[in-house]
C-alpha cells in the first residue's frame, strides 16, 4: 500500500463547488482507495492505494469521478507522503531563521513542466514576493498576503502550461504530521 494525498483545487471556496467531505471519502471508497481521511474542507485526502498506476493517473481518475458525480470539474493533484516531505526539506524560504511561515506557500504541479516554460518563468519577477520551481513544486515566498501576491495558480498554470493548487505552510506541515498520525 502507498500512502498517498490528492490535493483538490478550488472546492468548497465561496459556497462553489460544494463537496462534503463525509461525501468525497465515499467517492474515494468507491474508487477502491483505503484509510481515508480528510483534512480541512478545502480538499486536502490522504488515502492508501494499491495500484500500480502513477499519480496523474489517480487524479485524472479522481478528477472524471468528481465529475461524474457532481458535474463540475475539479482539478486534481496527487502526490506521495514521501514527496511531500522532500519538499518540505527543500523549501529554500522554510530555512531561513527569520522566515514568518504565515508568508510560505507551495504550489503543486501536476506534472514537472517543459524545460522550455522553465526557463521562460525565469524572467519574470514580483519581488519582494519570491518563488523557487524544483520538480512538482513552486515555493512561494509572499511579502504580505498570498491573495496580494502575483504568484498565483492562474500565473503559474499560464507560464507553466501545467495545472497547479497552492497550500499555505501551515496547511503543508499539518498534512505530513496527519500522514505520520496514521
């Protein structure tokens, strides 16, 4: 069995896209996933597979059962407990001393994007706030709010060409702590 978290984008912001989660465990019951749990109403899963098929696989598959049963579409990410504890250690922002972590967000990306769009993002810049791309992941540092910021998903996602859903720090941290609780 893997251990495993889908990180769904955009659900229950707003009163869109209502999901509940007592409704989305099923959902991932149903798609044969074990040791389901929840985390925040924002769409955060963590859920233990046996399937040999790689993570875009799963969320292309959980994303086509979103919408088989909700009718609307919901992006999907799915990573391991392992990745995102590596990414936990490589945040260049989180190793800073004097780091506010209410200011660090990492971006997930479905897939590691063209070397071409990498190079391309490169040129652009919004500082003070700052971001680092290393594989699947954008570390976000933000000089004040993250709804301020320009480093968005929809700037990412348009550089990019890859989907991608941001979680703050705080949310980050608590989803390894849940992954080591079960």
């Amino acid at each position: 069995m893997k251990k495993q978290i889908a990180i769904l984008r955009g659900i229950n912001v707003g009163g869109k896209r209502k999901i509940l989660m007592a409704d989305l465990k099923e959902l991932f019951v149903d798609l044969g996933f074990e040791d389901i749990q929840t985390y925040i109403q924002s769409g955060n899963v963590m859920f233990n597979s046996s399937e040999k098929k790689d993570n875009i696989l799963i969320a292309d598959e959980i994303e086509q059962s979103i919408f088989k049963e909700y009718g609307f579409t919901v992006p999907v990410i799915v990573i391991s407990v392992n990745e995102l504890n590596k990414a936990i250690a490589e945040n260049p922002f989180f190793k800073k001393d004097s780091i506010d972590i209410d200011r660090l967000h990492l971006t997930f990306l479905k897939e590691i994007p063209e070397n071409e769009k990498l190079q391309n993002i490169k040129s652009y810049n919004y500082s003070p706030d700052k971001y680092e791309i290393k594989e699947r992941n954008v570390f976000i540092y933000c000089s004040a709010k993250y709804s301020d910021s320009k480093l968005t998903n929809t700037f990412f996602e348009s550089k990019l060409k890859v989907s991608a859903t941001t979680r703050n720090w705080k949310t980050v941290i608590s989803l390894s702590e849940l992954s080591k609780s079960n």
